[in-house]
C-alpha cells in the first residue's frame, strides 16, 4: 500500500518581533539619597536615578519610569547604595518591582548591600525574563594586589582626599560643608565633619583643602550659593585622591545648592574613594 505525504505550503512566514512596555517601581527606603539606579541595554543607559536625588528627610518613597517599545534584546538594572545597607531593613523596607503589560515579572525586596544587579532578555515574541546576576568583581591594581572598584582609584597610602575648588568673583555668597554618616548602633544622622566660609580673598582664586586619615564611611559635600548662579562659567570643583580625580563639576553646573555624595571604603587596610553622583538644583 502506497502512502502519500501531503505538504502543505503555507508561503512566505514573516515573525514580528514584539516590543515591550516595562514599568520599574522602586519604594525606597528612609535614606533615598544613599541609593542611585540605571537601567539601559548593554550600549546605552536609558535612565539614571542618582544619589542625592531625594530630600534626606524623604521616608518610603515610591519611584516609578515606564519604558514604552524595549525592542526584543538584552537589558540590565543596576542599583548601588553608598551606605552598603541596600534598601532595608533599620532603614525601612524597600522594594524593587518590575512589571510588562502582562503582569510582574520580578520583584524583591530591598536587601542586599553594595550593589544589585539584574539582567533582563526580551525575546522575539515579547517575554521577559529577569535573573539576578553577581557584581563585577573588584579588579587588581597594577603590581600590589591591592583591589579597585571599577573605574575608580583606590587610596593606597594615607586615606587622604582633597577638595579644591576655583571661585568666582563672589565668594563670600558660597557655602562648603561636608557631613559624614552617623554609623553608631541606631544612629542614623549625620555628624559634622568640615565647614569652610569662603572670604573676600578667595575672589577668581582656587583654594584646596585636603583630608588626611579619614575614616572609612559615607559622606556627602554640600556646596549652596545665596545668589543662585553657581561658581559661574570660569568657576570649578574638583575632588581627588593622592592618585587620581575621581570627581570634577563644572562651576556654572548647579544653581543654588550642589549635594555630593561619596564613600570613603576601607578594604584590605587600604581606603577606596568610590564614586557618588550629583544633585545641583
């Protein structure tokens, strides 16, 4: 008995890859400005939250950014807390959730400590699938083997760093502060760590000011000017390590305030300067 098979020719199938509405919700916890976050493929950052982007006094505040049409391909959320605490715990109980039009696709709670790091892969029909994935290990600096966070330089000999700061024609309507994290058992304010009042000298002239011995923790600098136009065109801040600039702002960068937030982070005896990011307002 002879068979026949039957083929069916259905013509020319063309697959339309599906596009993505992801919505990311981030409850944070009662030091907001401690926390920054981006999201963005592997070759362009979409959105960055930074530190200092919310008032210190802010408790449980909720953060939402909707990404309409992520196109099939591979994603990842990074977030960092400067404080190393995550999003939790005495602090408050953060979240992170992330959702599509279908439903949520991940969600958990804020603990963790330095950083967390999620990668997300749209697939051709649209589905998103979310995992946790380690930090970028700290690679070796040349020779001593001593760690360095990436892209940034570590303090190897006197846990030093310097402000310097080049002023405009007023001075005397700046502000300097720097504050450091109360990290006593419960305590969770900030203790007074170096104010400066500039004087009519400092007119049109850089003034540098450097910090030896400092102890490992979070501080942040808070530069404000009365008049509301910054350091102006010709002013700028720099803050450096004994090795390296590991931060640097335009004067005519901020208007009335500039909140800086950074970590000086002992590791192996040694201190690591890593970076924080800017609020001017």
């Amino acid at each position: 008995m002879s068979g026949v098979l039957g083929l069916l020719y259905l013509g020319s199938l063309t697959m339309t890859a599906s596009a993505v509405n992801l919505t990311i919700t981030v409850t944070y916890d009662a030091f907001p400005e401690e926390t920054m976050w981006t999201f963005g493929s592997p070759s362009t950052e979409l959105f960055r939250q930074d530190f200092n982007s919310w008032n210190a006094t802010t408790d449980g505040l909720d953060r939402s950014e909707t990404f309409d049409d992520l196109t099939p391909g591979n994603y990842q959320f990074v977030m960092e807390d400067s404080a190393g605490n995550g999003i939790c715990c005495g602090s408050g109980m953060g979240t992170i959730v992330m959702a599509d039009d279908a439903g949520v696709v991940y969600q958990r709670y804020g603990i963790f400590t330095d950083a967390l790091h999620v990668n997300l892969q749209i697939s051709a029909q649209g589905v998103v699938n979310a995992r946790e994935v380690s930090p970028p290990p700290p690679t070796a600096l040349g020779g001593n083997g001593d760690p360095e966070w990436p892209g940034f330089a570590s303090d190897e000999l006197d846990h030093s760093f310097s402000l310097n700061i080049k002023f405009d024609q007023n001075p005397t309507d700046i502000s300097v502060t720097i504050k450091k994290k109360d990290d006593t058992y419960f305590n969770t304010g900030w203790l007074d760590f170096y104010s400066y009042t500039p004087v009519p000298a400092n007119a049109n002239q850089l003034w540098s000011e450097t910090f030896d011995e400092v102890e490992a923790g979070v501080y942040y600098l808070r530069i404000e000017d009365s008049a509301g136009n910054g350091l102006g065109p010709d002013g700028w801040i720099t803050m450096t390590n004994h090795t390296d600039v590991f931060w640097q702002m335009a004067g005519d960068g901020f208007s009335t305030r500039l909140d800086r937030a950074f970590m000086v982070r002992g590791w192996y005896g040694n201190t690591v300067l890593v970076n924080g990011y800017s609020l001017s307002d």
